[in-house]
C-alpha cells in the first residue's frame, strides 16, 4: 500500500468548517441551544458491562452494581427535583429495561413532559458486538417499547457505551429515528447520509460536558465539572454570536445525584436557568433542536 494511499471516510458527511457555515437562528431568534441528557439506566446483576466506584470484583460485584442503582432509587428522583425547581426539561435517555424494573421512575419523567430518547434495553451491552439483525431487533424493539410507553414513538437514539456497528445510522434511519446522539464531532446539527437516502441528523452529545468521562475517567469531581459546565456555557454564549450552536449537558444519577456532586450540579444550573431567564438561550430538548433545523433545511431546499 502506497503511504498517500486514500485514507478511509466515515462517508456519512463531508468536512465543514464551522466558521463557512450558512447562518440560521433558533426559535425566536436565539443564538445557543441548551438541552439536559438525563441517563436513566439499568445494569444486569452478576455479568455485562458497568461504570464502577471501586475495582471490579469477581461476580456478583455487589460494590458496583449498588452504587449504580443507587442513581434509579434516590439519585435520579433528587435530580428531578432539582430540574423541577429551575423549571428545567430535560431528554431522557432511557434503558427499557427500566420499564420493567422501576416504571414509576419512568411515568415520573413522561409527567413532567420531559422527551424519551431511546438508549438501548440495558448499559451491560454493547450495541456494536450485535449482528445487524439482532441490532436491527434492538432498536425497533425498544422503539415499540417506547411508544407504547408514552404513546408516541422516539425521534432520537443513543446506544449504550455510544458503541456502533458500521450499519447503525443505516439501521436508525430503516427503524423511523430522526437522530442520533452517538456521534461528538460538531456544535451544530449534521445531516448525515444513509443507504435508504433518508437523512439521518446527528445532535451534539457532550463527551467533555458528561459526567462519566469526566468524574470516573479523568477523576474531577462536583466542584470541578460544575465549574465546567459554567465556563463552557458562557464561552459558547460568547461564541453563538458568530453560529448558533448546541450545547449538550450529560448527566448520570447514580454520579451527579450524589449529594455533595448535586449541590455543585445546583450551582451549574442555576446559573443557565438565570440566562434562561434574562432570554439569552433556549432551553429544551435534542428533538426540538432536530425538528427546528429539520425545518429550516426543507425551507431552503
């Protein structure tokens, strides 16, 4: 093989630079859009995958898997009441599984009107190690799932571990979803292309505002991440005065709904809620981001 040999392209979407870029508004003519990705997730006990507070133990790691579930019976309701204070929605990434595990979590976030975005049936696999026909079945089960959840079917997808086959935007678009949040590489929404044709769109998800990289990979903590959030807002702030840009918050109950971390989280979103409320940004979801630059691309063509 010659070394200038053509080097493989995710073939999804072309480059662009963000600063080429025709300009466009959101609703009302904000500048930067601010969503909340609450994980709700369930985890097998004794086998499968798992963020962990301490080394992993021989099965059944009973250290692990009860600090995770520690996020669904207490972690997630004091978030939740937190969001509801600052009167913050939020997407809600959600695991099926949970429909049978914890449903009233679940009804919890479909009461407050929050978005369900579909996040796999369970955090102990990894979509990628499916064949196309069991990922296939994936998705369109927990799509069905979903709909008959909240009567409505979901717009968005994120897989477990944002782990992907080279088929799953394919798939996602085959199956009736609008978006994905696996894909981290722009501040705007990107049409990506499908082997159908239909267009898939990819909504920004943080992998640097997302407590799990974060506060179990790079071992910052409550002050620290909240102290980030804030700065990446108000440089984003700054910045959306050129492009209107997105700006994901991820977030795990059974890491941020610890009370020291929620108190900082606290800080973090009182300080947004305040912009909110001078009318600088928009706060909602990844599919009314989708929706409105999905508009505003028929518009033009």
């Amino acid at each position: 093989m010659s070394t200038f040999s053509t080097i493989p392209d995710n073939g999804r979407f072309a480059y662009s630079a963000i600063t080429d870029r025709h300009d466009f508004t959101w609703p009302q003519g904000k500048r930067l859009a601010v969503y909340i990705g609450f994980n709700l997730e369930h985890f097998a006990f004794g086998e499968g995958l798992g963020a962990g507070i301490g080394p992993a133990s021989p099965q059944p790691d009973v250290l692990n898997y009860s600090w995770r579930e520690y996020g669904n019976r207490v972690g997630a309701w004091r978030c939740l009441e937190l969001f509801d204070q600052l009167r913050l929605p939020t997407a809600a990434l959600i695991n099926t599984a949970l429909m049978d595990h914890c449903p009233d979590l679940l009804r919890a976030v479909i009461d407050r009107g929050d978005e369900l975005v579909g996040h796999g049936h369970s955090n102990s696999f990894r979509q990628s190690d499916f064949t196309e026909d069991a990922e296939r079945e994936l998705l369109a089960g927990c799509r069905e799932r979903i709909a008959t959840l909240q009567g409505q079917a979901p717009a968005g997808w994120l897989s477990p571990w944002i782990s992907e086959s080279r088929t799953t935007p394919d798939l996602l678009a085959e199956e009736g979803y609008t978006y994905t949040l696996n894909w981290a590489h722009d501040d705007q929404p990107t049409p990506m292309q499908t082997r159908s044709g239909q267009t898939l769109w990819s909504i920004p998800y943080p992998q640097e505002l997302n407590d799990i990289p974060m506060v179990m990979g790079r071992h910052l903590d409550g002050a620290a991440f909240a102290d980030m959030i804030i700065d990446n807002f108000d440089e984003m702030l700054q910045q959306s005065q050129q492009q209107s840009l997105v700006m994901g918050i991820a977030l795990h109950p059974y890491i941020v709904g610890q009370p020291y971390r929620l108190r900082h989280l606290r800080r973090a979103l009182q300080h947004i809620a305040a912009a909110r409320d001078q009318g600088d940004i928009w706060v909602t979801t990844p599919g009314a981001i989708c929706a409105h630059r999905q508009s505003l691309q028929l518009l033009a063509s």
